[in-house]
C-alpha cells in the first residue's frame, strides 16, 4: 500500500486550503513527467553495478524493511535528460528510495539536479525541468458526432510517448449517434490525429475545425489506435440538430460542470429570423449526458 509519510504532506495542504475556504485545495503539482517502479537494492548491486559508495549511502536513507531503489519505467515524450531504466539516486545532493522524498524534493521546484545510475555508470544531471500537472482529472470534455473528446491523459502519454504528443482521445461514444453508426472503435481507445486533412493538435484545434461545418457535410478522422498503433480513417456525417457540438467544463474553485455550445443546428422562423432549433428530444439526451458527465472526478 501507499506509505502514509506520501500522503501527510497533501492531507496538510488540503487541511490548510478547506479552512481558506478553497473546494479544490491541491489542483497543482510539479512532477519530473516520469513514471516510476521499484527493484530490489541488492539486484541494482548485483545486475547493474552500484559502487560501493553509493550502496552505502542509499542503504542510510532506506529503513530495513524496503531496501529498493526507484527506476524509471516511462517517460513523457517531453522529458529529455532522463532515461528509461535510469536508477535514481539522489535529487538536489539528497539520496533518495521512497516516492514520499521523491515528492518532497521535487514538488515547488521549477528546476532540480539529480544523480542516476545509468549502464553501470553514476551521472549527475543539472538543471532537470519539472513538469506542471493537474490533480483535478479530466477538467474538459467535447461532444462531436456523440463522440466524447478529451484531452489525452497522461497513462496514454507515459504508454505511447511521442505518437500521443499531439490529438484529441475519444474516451467513448454514445449509441445511436453518427459516430456510433459509422462503428466507430468504443474499446481500446483511439486518438484523433486529423480532421478533413488538417492535423489535429489538441481539443482547441478539435473544436474550431468541427464549429465552421454546417450540418449535413461529412466529417473524416484520421485516427490512432492505442492498443495496436495503427491508423485508419472513418467519415461521420454532421447532424447538428440531434447532435450538436458542445463542450462541458469543469470549474476549478467550485468542482462543477457547465454546458456551453459550440455549434448547434440553426434555423429560419416564419418570421425570418435565426433561431436554435434544437429539438426537446435532443436536449431531453443532453441533459442525459450532462448528468453523465457530471459524475466525472478523474
């Protein structure tokens, strides 16, 4: 289980933040983008020729119930000086075995040096950039063809590095809907790499390619599969009348959700004006959703 020495530090900031009167007291932490696993001290001695020295001084940092050491079994695609299967060993002059210091040294820290244990050889590394995350989960998400869009999330950055550097995840698609009939992959995942030919950098660029087209025009995704890497393409015909573009978003003081169009079916009055002529059944499924997605907290 999770040592009790990681989560005091966040259960103080929480404590101090609720009696400011803050509802989500930790939203932020600072993080090397790494994701961490642990081996055996004596396997690291043995296998990967940790001197003598350095044995020494990570057996002073470790009580004798768990003697490991942390390695890095992935990276994000934005981490540059750090190294799949690099041994930590020390960060900022301080060795380091337990993700409680991991934590402690790295969290508020804009930049730190860290010494590793990389093919068999120990290497300082200055002026390692931290990275910025968010703790609230997913804070945002669209609705295009009744597929639900988000940002993709860090397990899929730390399991495809660079391929999910950029794109829109589908987290899943709602039955019934235009993305639904054109089969569209509900299992496994896939990452939006394009639409209509025009790449796909994130849920912004997702949304302002998708609002300039007028319904009834077909959509064409390029896509990523996460679980096999391969591409393919599938079209989906615009209906924005039962399926308008919208997206809903997480307020970071408060914890609730908003609904705000983005592109809705529009249409003429008898007396020629412009009006959202969105059925009461397509809304009656919006508020579905909305419930649905309110329920979101990771």
């Amino acid at each position: 289980g999770l040592q009790a020495s990681a989560v005091f530090p966040f259960l103080e900031q929480i404590q101090v933040s609720l009696l400011s009167g803050k509802t989500n007291p930790v939203s932020q932490m600072k993080t090397l983008g790494i994701h961490l696993d642990f081996l055996p001290l004596a396997d690291v001695i043995h296998a990967l020729g940790m001197n003598m020295e350095w044995t020494a001084k990570m057996i002073e940092s470790m009580d004798q119930y768990h003697r490991t050491v942390m390695v890095i079994s992935q990276k994000l695609a934005c981490v540059t000086q750090l190294y799949e299967h690099d041994v930590i060993l020390s960060i900022n002059g301080e060795s380091v075995a337990r993700i409680s210091e991991y934590h402690r040294l790295v969290n508020n820290q804009d930049f730190v040096t860290i010494t590793v244990l990389r093919n068999g050889n120990v290497t300082e590394i200055k002026n390692v950039p931290t990275q910025l995350f968010s703790t609230l989960g997913t804070t945002r998400v669209a609705f295009c063809c009744g597929m639900v869009c988000q940002e993709v999330t860090l397990a899929i950055q730390f399991a495809l590095g660079s391929e999910a550097k950029n794109g829109v995840y589908i987290s899943s698609v709602f039955p019934g809907s235009p993305a639904k009939e054109a089969y569209v992959k509900t299992t496994g995942g896939l990452i939006i790499k394009e639409v209509n030919g025009d790449p796909v950098e994130d849920l912004d660029c997702l949304l302002d390619k998708v609002s300039t087209i007028k319904s009834g025009k077909n959509l064409r995704f390029k896509t990523l599969d996460i679980q096999d890497g391969n591409i393919s393409t599938f079209s989906v015909q615009l209906d924005l009348q039962f399926w308008p573009i919208r997206e809903m978003v997480r307020s970071p003081s408060t914890g609730e959700w908003s609904l705000n169009d983005i592109s809705a079916f529009v249409g003429e009055n008898s007396e020629g004006n412009v009006k959202n002529n969105v059925s009461e059944e397509a809304e009656g499924t919006w508020k579905r959703i909305s419930n649905y997605v309110g329920s979101f907290r990771t």
